[in-house]
C-alpha cells in the first residue's frame, strides 16, 4: 500500500426499488467533484457508493415483478453503476448490501453493540413508513397520518424490536458536535440536529421481526437487521470492516459523507452512536446536501416528478450537467432544475462566457502570433492587465479555500471573474488595434494574459467538467494528464511556455440553437421515466 496521503469519501447508498432519478446524479457527482479536487491536491481517494437493498420496497418490487429479490436488486445495481459510468463517476467500490462482506461487518457492528450491553429487546408500538423506512411519532406525522417526507399514509405497527441506547450516548454526541464545528456541514444542517439531540432522541429500533429478505440478527435468528442499521454500516464495509483489517485501518475514519438532507438525522446521530457504542471513530464530516426541485417541489419516484438522468445527459452532455448542478446549485441549498434553466446556464455561462473566450483568444494567436503562445512582457503591463494578472495571481488561493468546505459553485466563480474580466480585456485592449498601431509588446502580452486565463480556467474545471478540460490542453498545447497533475504546482500565473503550439480547432460550446433545442426536449420529455 502507497504511503500517500488519503482520503475516504462516499455518497449515501441509493434504495435498489427503482431505476435511478436525476438527484441520485447529482448526489453522485458533488461527491466525485470533491473526489477528484481531493487527487489534484495529492490524496489517494477511495471513494465508495452503492446500493441499499434491504427494504421491504425491494420486497413488494421482487414480488411484484416475479423475481427473486437477490436477482432484483442485482439488475438494479447494474443501473446505478451504468449511471456512474455515463457521469463519470471516479468511484473505487461499490457496495451491495446483499453482499457477503457487508453480512459480516453488519453482524460484527451488531455483536459489538450488543455486547457493551447497548442493544436491548423491547416492543415498538407507532407509525412506520415504507418509503423512508423510518419509524415515526404520532406528532411527526401529517395531520391525516402522512409521512412528513413522502406524503404518504404510515403504517400504525405493534411489533417486538431489538432498540440501540441512543440515549446514553446524547450527551457525548451533542459534546462532539460542539467541538467540532466540521463535523455536520453546512450550519443549518449542524443546527437542525443540535436542536433534534436537545429536544430528547429516543432508544431506536434496530431488528424488524418476521422479513425473510435482509441480515439475520446475529443474537436471533427469527429477527432482521433493520435496513438503516445495516445500511449505514456499508461504509465500514467499504472501508474494509470484518474483511481486510489492514484497509480498514488505512481508512477509517470516512473523511467526508455527502448526503441528501432528508437523512442527516440517521447519519449524524444514529450512525455516530452506533460507531461509539461499537468502539469505532467518527467519520470527520457529514455534508448533507440541498433537494433539486420541480417546480419548487423536491424531485422523487414517489411524486412522479423527476427527470431521466440517463436522457438528459443525452441531449447536453455529461459536462453539461454536471456544472450545471456546480454551478447553478449552492452546495447545502435546494436548486431548481429544469431544461430551460440548462439551455439558460449553457447558453450564458459555456457558450458565451467561456466558449467564446477560448475561440476568440485562439483565433487572435492564430491570425497574430503565428499560432504560437507569445512572450509577455511584465514592464508594460497597464492597469487593466495588471488588476486581471492581480485576479489570476489570487486564484489558487481562493479556489482553495472555497473547495476546501466543499463551495463548489464559489470555486466556479473564481474562475468565470477570472473569465469575465479577460473578455472585458479583449474590448478594452482591441489586440487588432493593437496590430495596427504595431504595439507588438503589448499585443503579445494581453494575448499571453488570455491564455493564462484559459489554461488556469482548464484546471479549475478539471473536476467539474474533465472531458471539457482535456479539450481545452489540446488546444493550448499543453501536456497534463489528470492522473498526474499537481494543482499546487500548476494554478499559479505564469506557468504556460512560451513559444509552444496552439491549434484553435472546433468551438467547444456551439450555441444551442433553440429550435434544435425544442426539438431534442421534446424527445427528452417523452423518454422521461413513468
Ligand atoms: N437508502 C437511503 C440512504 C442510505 S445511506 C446509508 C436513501 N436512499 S434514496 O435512494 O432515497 O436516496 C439516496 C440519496 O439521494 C440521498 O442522499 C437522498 O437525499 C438523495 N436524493 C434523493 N432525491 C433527491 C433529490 N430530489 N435531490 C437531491 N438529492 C436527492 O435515502
């Protein structure tokens, strides 16, 4: 094993019932943006996902559909993986947690907490709802006993239950959330689950009696895991739990969580008490994430309002989407997403703002500097090459900093100043004037600047839209890989060779036109799924 510095990064496991829905991308592909920052900064990433397959959802589908559960959600899997194909997922594992190395790190979680004497059997009698398989009190429920989240009717249950002592734990827990202000990000996140912890957690459930499609209870046989308690678990199995003692050690601790904000509850109160009461540490972050909207209303299977991921990849693009959701949604915060609003972030941020950059900055260097990088002249800069040369000095710095609490949108705006400022240049300095007049000096020096910008503007992206990026090196000529770029090294003003080749090529944001466009939704639309 490499002596690199290392980081365990997940998403939250996706319930195996349906095909994949847009905000499972999108989960997805924040997580895998951080990822990927994480290995230009030098970190040996794993990264896992994975499906959650214990629910009686999967039961209800495996029967409904004649197969066996097992078989069921093994084509499911398929999908998800596929889905982290098409959006370039940089996953290293992905879990089941009908896998057998999960069995085993879910039963030695269990028999942890059982033997400190921390699981006890008692009986539950309340509201259960099957969507989010959680278990419910009267008062949380919908006037007319509706799941708060689904909006549909809960189950009342009576039932014998094996429960964890969560309430021996709240103190300690609600002292480390205190200490620890990165543990639960962002703030109203944190501040949601301080207030939950005060206003008193119950004992919850841990077994479900009677299912014969989930992990036997290592204590008793006629019980099964209650799908959280298991489910959470898959990221020590990940990790290497119960299987591969050396790996666990390298990784655990999970660096960063990324999970939607429906479910911080499970992961930044039950799943710390399991892994105290099991003697394991405390992943070091929980980022619960925003809801992509419809219309204002949360997307999902349940509602009927989501979005093919697969489709409308399609028709723009992976890039497309993903700094779309970088871009367009504040890591932490609720964001719309709609087709208009892509064609709206497309047509202003990568066809206008970018694209045009990169056309117009290559076809000057082309036509002026016979399609060589031209030298630049530090003495001769005038205030406006010297506030963007300013600007382009302050971004690593600020790129860093913003990634570093996972401000993904922000880090994307560093680099769009950066970008706005040098089309404003290219009015301001007029480089054909400047050919005119014969100031070859400067010519030479506000184009060096553009191409400063374009190539510091390619690794800003490079996690967001990697496939636009290598096609921005091919156009400056110059040879990163980003397997083996540093960002330390290289987001720094000045680094791009002089003299070196550059080939304008095709434009990379063609304009979408917007019959074409009309054209293609339409087709989008009826492909969405049912
Ligand atoms: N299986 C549980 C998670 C167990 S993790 C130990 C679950 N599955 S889910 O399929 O319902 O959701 C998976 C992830 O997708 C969650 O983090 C959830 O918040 C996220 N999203 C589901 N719908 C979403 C949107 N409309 N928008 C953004 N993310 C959404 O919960």
């Amino acid at each position: 094993m490499s002596d690199k510095k290392h980081y365990f990064i997940t998403t939250a496991i996706d319930y195996a019932n349906s095909k994949p829905h847009i905000g499972h991308a999108y989960e997805k592909v924040t997580a895998d943006i951080i990822a990927r920052y994480k290995r230009l900064k030098g970190y040996e990433v794993y990264f896992s996902t994975g499906t959650d397959e214990h629910s009686l959802n999967v039961m209800a589908k495996a029967k409904e559909t004649g197969v066996d559960p097992k078989a069921y959600v093994d084509n499911i899997a398929v999908a998800f993986k596929d889905l982290c194909t098409q959006y370039k997922i940089t996953i290293t594992d992905f879990v089941q947690t009908s896998e057998v190395r999960h069995a085993k790190a879910v039963s030695e979680i269990f028999r942890r907490c059982f033997e400190t004497g921390d699981i006890y059997k008692g009986t539950y009698e309340g509201w259960y709802c099957k969507s989010c398989e959680s278990f419910y009190a009267q008062g949380e429920l919908t006037e007319d006993n509706c799941c708060p989240t689904h909006k549909s009717k809960a189950d009342l249950i009576k039932e014998d239950n094996y429960f964890l002592k969560i309430t021996k734990y709240t103190d300690k827990l609600l002292k480390h959330i205190e200490d620890n202000p990165d543990f639960i990000q962002p703030e109203t996140r944190r501040n949601e689950i301080l207030a939950m912890l005060k206003s008193g957690f119950r004992d919850v459930s841990v077994s479900r009696p009677g299912l014969n499609w989930g992990i036997p209870l290592p204590v008793d046989h006629t019980q099964t895991v209650y799908v959280w308690f298991d489910a959470l678990i898959n990221y020590a199995t990940a990790a290497g739990f119960a299987t591969d003692e050396e790996k666990f050690k390298k990784y655990w601790p999970a660096d960063a969580h990324i999970i939607g904000k429906d479910i911080t509850k499970f992961h930044c109160i039950i799943w710390p008490i399991m892994l105290m009461s099991a003697g394991l540490a405390l992943p070091k972050k929980v980022f619960g994430h925003g809801f992509l909207l419809n219309k204002g209303e949360k997307m999902s299977k349940t509602r009927g309002n989501i979005v093919d991921p697969v489709n409308i990849a399609n028709v723009f693009g992976v890039d497309v989407i993903r700094y779309y959701f970088a871009a367009n949604i504040t890591n932490g915060s609720d964001g719309e997403f709609s087709e208009d609003s892509i064609i709206l972030c497309y047509n202003t941020d990568l066809a206008n703002d970018l694209g045009n950059l990169i056309n117009r900055s290559l076809n000057m260097v082309e036509k002026y500097c016979g399609a060589k990088v031209p030298q630049y002249y530090e003495t001769i800069l005038d205030d406006k090459m010297k506030a963007i040369v300013e600007q382009a000095k302050q971004l690593h710095k600020v790129y860093g900093e913003r990634m570093d609490v996972f401000n993904l949108s922000g880090s994307l705006d560093a680099a769009w100043d950066l970008i706005s400022m040098a089309n404003k240049l290219i009015e301001d300095e007029a480089p054909w004037n400047l050919q005119k007049n014969n100031k070859i000096h400067e010519l030479e020096t506000v184009l060096y600047i553009l191409l400063e910008v374009i190539r510091l503007v390619s690794i800003v992206i490079l996690p967001v839209m990697p496939d636009t990026a290598s096609r921005i090196w091919a156009k400056l000529g110059v040879n990163y890989d980003e397997k083996t770029i540093i960002i330390d090294e290289e987001l720094h003003f000045g680094k791009l060779a002089k003299g070196g080749a550059v080939a304008k090529g095709d434009p990379l944001f063609p304009r979408i036109l917007d019959e074409k466009e009309a054209e293609k939704l339409k087709a989008l639309k009826e492909k969405t799924l049912k």
